[in-house]
C-alpha cells in the first residue's frame, strides 16, 4: 500500500521593498512549512493544498529601533495552490502556483499630498520542487528527514504599474509607474529553493517538527525603477548615487521548529520562526534597492484532520525584527554623514489558513 505523508505544504514569503512588511518576508510558494508529517497511509497520490496568507504592515524599524509611524499602510494576501505527485521509494514533486492581490496606502508615494491605495495583483513566481525522504518510508517511521530542491520561475510581474498623484498644484493629476517592490507579485528572477525538512514522533500525542528553507536568487536587479513619481530630490540624488534606484533580487531564508500535540482529530502546534532577507546573496551581486533584515516569532497554530484531508491555520506573532545594513548602506552613510541603515516596515502579525486533502 503506498504511503503518503499527508504535508500543508505551503506558501510563504520591500518602498523600496515591503516584505514582511517591508522587510524579509515575501511571498516566496511552497515552501512546506506547515508539514504534518508521518501521520497517515493511503493509496492516494496526489496531494492538493491550498493555502491563504494575509498580513497588514505598519511598523517602521530602523536597526533594532522602532521609528516614528509614516502613514505608509500594506496590505498583502496570497492564494498559493501546491500540487504535489507522490513517485516510488520516498520522492515527490510538487508544483506551486501563488495568485497575489497586494496594496499601499499611504500619502508619502503620492506627491499631490494627498492619501491614495496603488495595488498590484495576479500570478505571482510559480516553483517546482523535486523532494526525498532520506529514510525507509516503506513502512511507519518515528521520524525522518525530507530534502527537496527546486527551481523558482519568473512568472510573476515584477514592474507592476498602478496611477500615482504626483503634482501638489494639481492633486488630481495621475500618472503609471511601477508600485512599491514590496506588493509586486514577482522580483524577476529565476531562484534555486533548497529545503530540508524533519519531524520526530515522541509517542501517540506529542512530536517534534522542524523547516529550513533557503531562496538563491542570482540576478542581481530586475531593472524595475524603485522611486515613486516626483520623488523628492534628494531621495533621487541618494538612490541614484548608491544604485538604489532600481530594484534588487535577494535571496530569502525561513527557519521553523516546533511541537505538536495531538488530541483525536484535533492537533495544536506551536512553534518558533525565524526569517528574513540577508545582505548578501550566495551567488552573485547583491547590488540595487533592497532592504534586507531578520524576524523572530512565535508561531501557534491548529490542525483538525479528517479522514484524507485537513484543515490548519497558524498565526505568526513578531517578537524581535530589525534591519541590517544593505551593501550600498555604506555609501549612503559617506554621503549623508550619518550612520545610515535602511529602514524597513515589518507586520505586526501573518495570518495563514489552509487546506489539503489527497486524491
């Protein structure tokens, strides 16, 4: 009888780039991060699961200091749809497939002085993922180790345009650019995912699951303008100065452990987080606008499972977040006379709701 370990495999992940907020957290498919593994057999195999992700974004840190709130408001939600074929001796494949609807509302993009929302929504970076069980899962198993390696597309819309009010002596006057890098539904890059992936059981009711998930992205910029129309002149001459004036592709990192207890039918999690975007990506340049910064947080969250599928929703809840220098921070300091770091907007909470269920 094939097994499949039944998994919610999925969905994750900047004013210049907005992310878990503005910083770290974009919204990056399939990464198996809400896996309930090794609980389960069946002859099906396929596994769909369809994940929604929701966070606002509010909060401006500079380093580890919070600073003064600038009116800028975010507002992301991600549909993500994971495929997942279950082959012979512990692989898998999986595709995903994110649709995104993301907004700003704010008076800072908006030169007239006056608040309006630019949103940008639709296909977001599909990814397709080959995974394996490192041990026998030919038959039940207290515990075992998943790697999985894919390929990230660049099938999302990394220049979204959207209308900004751009003139103070004529507030109604409009024109296209590209929105923030935070609410684009793609960076334009083609990544390499590496993921590992574990879990242990304890006995009947308790176990013990962990998540590592690392984003490669080579590219170095997307060519994609990072400075909303009319911008003042000196955040021209900065970002053109230190190459800020066009938007980077970082790579992106994600790190889970946690517990899960399990009472008949209903499974309560509850686990730590830890991610963001570092400032210098593994292979290539790490130059353009990119705000780079880490995120801690506890992560509860609950199961109920039924007899081929489940239901799950998991809150993240921030308990430390700061930015770190970008690569182009030092020249912005020598130019400023300060001591700069970019500063980022980061969520006060991520909301997830899934369900997956084999056939």
């Amino acid at each position: 009888m094939k097994k499949i370990l039944i998994t919610a495999i999925t969905a994750l992940f900047i004013y210049h780039s907005y992310s878990q907020g503005c910083v770290a957290i974009r919204n990056i498919s399939g990464f198996g991060q809400f896996a309930q593994l090794g609980y389960g057999q069946s002859a099906d195999k396929w596994a769909l699961d369809i994940n929604n992700r929701y966070f606002q974004a509010f909060e401006v840190y500079s380093g580890k200091e919070r600073q003064p709130n600038d009116g800028v408001h975010l507002y992301e939600y991600t549909m993500n749809f994971e495929l997942t074929r279950v082959l012979d001796n512990g692989w898998s494949i999986a595709l995903d497939m994110p649709i995104a609807a993301n907004s700003v509302t704010s008076t800072l993009e908006h030169q007239s002085g006056v608040q309006h929302t630019t949103s940008a929504y639709g296909l977001g970076d599909m990814r397709f993922t080959v995974y394996k069980w490192l041990f026998n899962n030919n038959k039940m198993q207290r515990g075992n180790i998943q790697v999985g390696l894919g390929i990230k597309f660049p099938t999302g819309d990394y220049k979204f345009e959207d209308y900004f009010y751009y003139d103070p002596a004529n507030p109604s006057a409009k024109m296209l650019s590209p929105v923030n890098v935070a609410i684009q539904p793609g960076d334009g890059g083609t990544g390499i995912t590496t993921e590992l992936n574990g879990y242990y059981i304890v006995n009947r009711k308790l176990s013990l699951y962990g998540n590592f998930f690392y984003l490669i992205n080579p590219r170095d910029q997307n060519g994609t303008y990072s400075l909303f129309p009319n911008a003042p002149a000196n955040f021209i001459a900065l970002a053109t100065a230190t190459g800020t004036d066009v938007n980077s592709v970082p790579d992106a990192y994600t790190l889970r452990a946690g517990a899960d207890y399990t009472v008949d039918r209903l499974v309560v999690a509850l686990g730590l987080r830890y991610e963001g975007v570092p400032s210098h990506d593994l292979i290539g340049k790490s130059d353009g606008l990119r705000r780079v910064g880490h995120i801690f947080s506890v992560e509860p969250g609950l199961q109920y499972k039924l007899k081929k599928s489940f239901f799950y929703s998991f809150v993240t809840i921030p308990v430390a977040r700061a930015t770190v220098k970008a690569p182009t921070d030092a020249q912005a300091s020598q130019i400023t006379g300060t001591d700069f770091t970019t500063p980022g907007h980061f969520a006060n909470y991520v909301l997830f709701l899934g369900y997956t269920f084999t056939f």
